[in-house]
C-alpha cells in the first residue's frame, strides 16, 4: 500500500471512530452537564426532539445539546483530518493562486445551492419535507446555537466531509475508476446525511435527491480541478448561504 493510499485509508478510519464513538462521547457528556444544571434529567434531554415534546424550554434545551455535541464531535474530526492530511492541504492551497481554480470554486458553490434550492422547492410542491438532518439544524440556530452551529456546518463539516469523500475515497477509488468513484463518493456523502430521517421508502428516496445532488456536483468539482479546495470552498458557499438565510429568518422573527 503506497503512502497515499495508506493515508486516505488512515484518514477513514479516523472518520469512522471519531463520527461514531466520539460522537456519542460528546452528545453523553454535554446532555449530563445541561442536566445538572437545568430541572430535566438526562432522558429527557436526550430525547426531547424526537419525543416531538411540548416543552419550549426543555426543547431548546435539547436542541442546545446537540448544537454543542455536534461542534464538539466535527472540532475533533477537523483537527485530526487537518493533521493526517496538512501536507496535502499545504500542496493544494498553491492552486488557489490560478484563477480558474478560484472560479471553479465560486461556479461549483453557486450551481450547488441554486441545483439544491430548486430541487427541495420542487419536491415541496409536492408536499414533501425537509429531511431531519435539516430540521436539526434549522433547531439548533433557532435555540441559541447560531455560533458553534456556524462553525460545525460553515466550516468544520466542508473541510472534513471533502477530505474524506472526496479526496480520500478519490485517492481509493480514482486510479481504479472513476465511474466508482462517483457511485461511491455520492453515496457515502448522501446516506449520512438521511440516517436520522424516517419515512416511506419512497418519500426517503426523493428526500434523499439533494443530498445526492450535492454530492454529485461536488465529486465533479473536485475530479475536474484536482484540488480539494475546490469542493470545499463550492461546499462552504452552499453552507453558509443557507446558515445566514436561516439566521436572517429568526432575526426577523424576533
């Protein structure tokens, strides 16, 4: 196994253990520190978004909970990406200097939010949902969590997610195919994001449409430019639009 590849292999597992174990870690730490200091115990906490609870307070409070654990859990998953792959990231960052480099980020960004819009406005009209990784982020802005909920989705979530899907996958799979590359780069970036929705089979598929989409555009932009900071910057742009529009929102609603 080549260093290359040997890294990208790295690089996953680290995902994998830090995504699903440290995850968990974070979510039982800090749901046991807001319960010592609020009237509700760890259960309830825990379970208040998905009991659909009543209670405003307790509600927010669970939302702040996973704001907090969900910024601990991808802080940890950006620094040991950043340190398995900084020589890499310190090579690509040279081709920012090139303009076409640059504007393929803005174009990939720009066709990424606008394809994602469209599509989520088409399958409303069709009265179908957002999908509840959607929903909790939507809850953890309204809730108090606009800060650390900035840098988890703004920052920390486009640099981990297009390190290892696209760039450590790439690395796996680009020398071999990449017709494999694009099935599994989509799906490994789409799936994740639809784990914590239930519905229909059918209604999951079109939910799961424009996690598929973006997934697409940014596995193109990236086996296109051959630079990672093309997906990541086009991943950022379609992050922080959608932040700052769900912000403007509660701003005006307050």
């Amino acid at each position: 196994m080549n260093n290359i590849r040997k890294n990208a292999f790295l690089s996953i597992m680290a995902y994998l253990m830090i995504y699903l174990f440290g995850s968990i870690f974070f979510q039982v730490a800090v749901t046991l520190l807001l319960s010592g200091k609020t009237g509700y115990n760890f259960n309830e906490i825990l379970n208040a978004i998905s009991n659909g609870t009543t209670d405003e307070v307790l509600l927010a409070t669970s939302y702040k909970a996973s704001a907090y654990s969900n910024f601990l859990t991808y802080l940890a998953l950006f620094v040991a990406l950043v340190v398995l792959n900084f020589g890499y990231l310190k090579m690509d960052i040279k081709g920012l200097k090139k303009w076409y480099i640059i504007g393929g980020a803005l174009i990939a960004g720009i066709i990424l939010y606008g394809g994602s819009l469209l599509l989520s406005t088409i399958l409303a009209n069709f009265s179908i949902g957002d999908s509840n990784n959607q929903q909790l982020i939507e809850g953890m802005i309204l809730n108090k969590g606009a800060l650390v909920t900035f840098f988890s989705v703004g920052i920390f979530a486009p640099v981990v997610e297009e390190l290892i899907y696209r760039k450590a996958i790439g690395d796996l799979l680009i020398p071999r195919s990449k017709i494999l590359f694009y099935i599994v780069s989509i799906l490994a970036f789409g799936l994740p994001h639809m784990l914590s929705t239930s519905a229909s089979i059918g209604v999951w598929l079109l939910m799961a449409i424009p996690y598929l989409f973006s997934g697409l555009i940014l596995a193109l932009a990236y086996e296109r430019f051959n630079n990672i900071y093309v997906a990541i910057i086009a991943h950022m742009i379609n992050n922080m639009i959608s932040f700052f529009i769900i912000l403007g929102m509660v701003m005006i609603l307050c």
